[in-house]
C-alpha cells in the first residue's frame, strides 16, 4: 500500500535506515501487505515475515496480544490511565516491529479492542501497516439474562453483532483476521457459512480464523464455508504438547493453515523463572526444563525467553507465537527469537525434557 502522502516523523523513524540501504528495492517487493508508510513499505526494524494461510496477509513472524494490556478484566477498572499503560504497550510492540495485533471482544469486555483502535488513532500510520485481529463467539454468564450461563455462540446473529461490535470499538472500516474463538457445541457450519460470505463481500472482514479447534471440528467447518479458514491460534507451549501430536499441526501443513500459539511462555513460567505452570505439580520437570533452557540460553547468548519461542517457531508449520507481556523491554526481548536457529538436537533435547520422558 504505496501512499503519496509526505513523510511523518513516525514514517522517518521507520524507515529512514532502510531508505539508505542498497537492497531497498529488493526488500520491497517480498512485502505485499502490512508493512507500508508515507515513502516505503519496510520498517526500521528487521522483523521477518510470512504469509497467514493461503491468503495474501502478510505478518510479523511474531505477533503481539493484547490479552492483558489494562491489567483487568473488570471495565470498571480500565482507568484513562491504566488505558494509556496499555495504549504504551501497544506502541513498543509497534516499534519493535510486530504487524500482527491479536485481540478478542471479550478482552476486559472490549476494553482491549478500544486500546488498540486509540492506539491506531494515536500513532499516524499505523493501521495501514498492520494486522488487526480480533475474536468472537464467547459470551460470559448473566448474559442476556441473569440465569444464562457462561457458553460459546455461532449463531449468526451473534456473529454479526460481534462483528459490528468489534469493527465499531476498533474503530476501523476492516477486521484483517476475524476468529472464532472457541468451538460452540452446537456450531451449524451450514449457518454460519452465509455469514462469512456476507461479512467478506461487505469488506467488514478480509480473513476467517479459527482459535483453540480440534482438526475434525475445523475440517467440518471448513467443508461448507466458501472462505478459506487460514489461521487456527490454538495454546502451544513447552508445558502445554498436546498439538504436536494430536494432529492440530499436521492438519495445519496438509492445509497451509498458519498456526499461532496462544501463551507462548505459559502465560509467564518460561520468562520469570516462576517455579511452574499453573494446575501443575510437578515441579521438578519444569525446574529441569527451565535450567536446561537457561543453558541452551547462554550458548546463544540469549534469553530463556527466546529459546522458548525460538523452539516454537522451528516447527515446520510456522508457528506465529501471540506475545502477551505489557513490558516494552519483554516485548522488544522476545522480538528477538526470529533471529535464533535451533539444531535439530537442541530442540529434542527441549522436547524431551518438557515431555519428562525419553522418546519411545
Ligand atoms: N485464543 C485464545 O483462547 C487465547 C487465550 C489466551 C490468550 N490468547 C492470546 O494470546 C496472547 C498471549 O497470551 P499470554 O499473555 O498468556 O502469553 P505469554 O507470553 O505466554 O504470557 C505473558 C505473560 O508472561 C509474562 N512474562 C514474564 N516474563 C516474560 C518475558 N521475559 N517476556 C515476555 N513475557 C513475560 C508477562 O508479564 P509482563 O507483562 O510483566 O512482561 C505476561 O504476564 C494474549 O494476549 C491473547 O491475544 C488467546
């Protein structure tokens, strides 16, 4: 997206130093989409990038998430200043490169869509040369009435409100990737089929995701929607193995689906050095783990941070992992995992120690 407009100081900041590089015009080219201000289409910094499914979005190699950036599930909460903390996370990940904006409607109830509309309207340029996903299909309990329970919903009509929702908090005319969030029971793909043709044709939505579907589920879905499903953002880490080997990844390969990985870092046990994951006792395990990243960490001369998320991002199905820290140091550190090559042993010796057992 090649604009005349003049450049911002924003525009100089990011692309001054590429301007100067002989290769711009190379480089220029392998960035179709996402990537573009008033003078180029390359940013400062040097991020590295792949396509989202089959489709022509092109994003960051990692993306940020915005999950937890008031701090709070509870609006009540959201203060304008707990707001601008999170406004503040949104611009380190923007400057540290990432063009792929992870959020759902129910993130602190749409709070976390609004943070990142008021950050696209804040810094100039900025939504021209990203990604803008967002989820639907969670409602909460109470919800329309004080009885209904907490429950997943596919219906039509409560998609497209979403959407409207959605589009209206972000405050944008496009949703770049529009996921469902978790499965509802009672998913009828042949109703929801009409819908995604509808929300594609009017331009509200550019690319159908899924989150947290087994393969089968997907495939049914799939089968009777005309709009490719390109992205399925299911939880991937080193304490959680399960798509490794329950066909979520191989389906993701046999179908160019990109997978992004919710919760990279456990939700922090990785990056703090937390004893262990949440619900799990075993604590010797991860205390193992953790030193045995610490090591692999300081032959790279690296964080254990990025060897966690250098690990992921090995598989061959191109795993995108979704960083949810507030901190712009952890945001920029964790950046830096696109730049670490594991060998195929370093990464069996990882697997090995987060499975606590020897491969069959
Ligand atoms: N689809 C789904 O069902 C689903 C579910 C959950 C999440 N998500 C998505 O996934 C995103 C990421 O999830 P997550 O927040 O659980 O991811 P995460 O990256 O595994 O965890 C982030 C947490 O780790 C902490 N942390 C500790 N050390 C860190 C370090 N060195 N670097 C980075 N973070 C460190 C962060 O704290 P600091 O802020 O202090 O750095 C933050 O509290 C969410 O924002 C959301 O977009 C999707």
């Amino acid at each position: 997206m090649l604009s005349d407009k003049p450049l911002s100081n924003l525009d100089r900041l990011w692309c001054g130093p590429l301007l100067k590089r002989k290769d711009h015009a190379a480089e220029t080219r392998s960035f179709k989409w996402g990537w573009s201000c008033g003078a180029c289409s390359l940013s400062s910094v040097d991020m590295k990038t792949q396509s989202l499914g089959k489709s022509k979005l092109i994003s960051t190699r990692l993306a940020y998430g915005n999950m937890r950036c008031v701090g709070t599930w509870n609006p009540a909460d959201a203060t304008p200043e707990v707001r601008a903390r999170g406004v503040k996370a949104h611009v380190a990940a923007y400057e540290a490169g990432y063009t792929h904006f992870d959020s759902a409607d129910i993130y602190c109830a749409g709070v976390c869509e609004e943070v990142l509309g008021q950050t696209m309207r804040e810094v100039s340029g900025m939504r021209d040369r990203i990604i803008v996903a967002t989820k639907c299909g969670i409602r909460f309990g109470g919800n329309p009435k004080p009885d209904s329970p907490g429950r997943y919903d596919f219906s039509a009509d409560y998609i497209r409100a979403c959407c409207d929702a959605s589009l209206k908090r972000l405050g944008v005319e496009t949703i770049d990737l529009y996921h469902l969030h978790r499965p509802d029971v009672l998913m009828n793909p042949a109703e929801i089929a009409p819908v995604f043709d509808d929300l594609h044709k009017s331009g509200k939505v550019k690319v159908f995701a899924v989150s947290n579907f087994m393969p089968t589920t997907l495939a049914a879905l799939q089968k009777h929607v005309n709009v490719p499903i390109e992205v399925n953002q299911v939880e991937i880490h080193l304490g959680r193995l399960d798509p490794f080997v329950d066909g979520t990844l191989d389906q993701c390969i046999e179908r160019t689906i990109t997978p992004t990985a919710w919760s990279p870092l456990g939700g922090g046990w990785l990056g703090t050095g937390r004893d262990a994951p949440r619900n799990n006792p075993n604590n010797a395990k991860w205390t193992l783990l953790q030193q045995l990243l610490d090591k692999i960490a300081a032959e790279h001369e690296t964080s254990r941070t990025v060897i966690a998320l250098a690990w992921l991002m090995k598989h061959p199905s191109r795993i995108i992992p979704i960083i949810g820290s507030v901190k712009p140091e952890n945001i920029k550190e964790a950046a830096k995992a696109d730049d670490v090559e594991l060998s195929r042993e370093e990464w069996y010796q990882i697997y090995v120690a987060a499975r606590g057992q020897n491969m069959p």
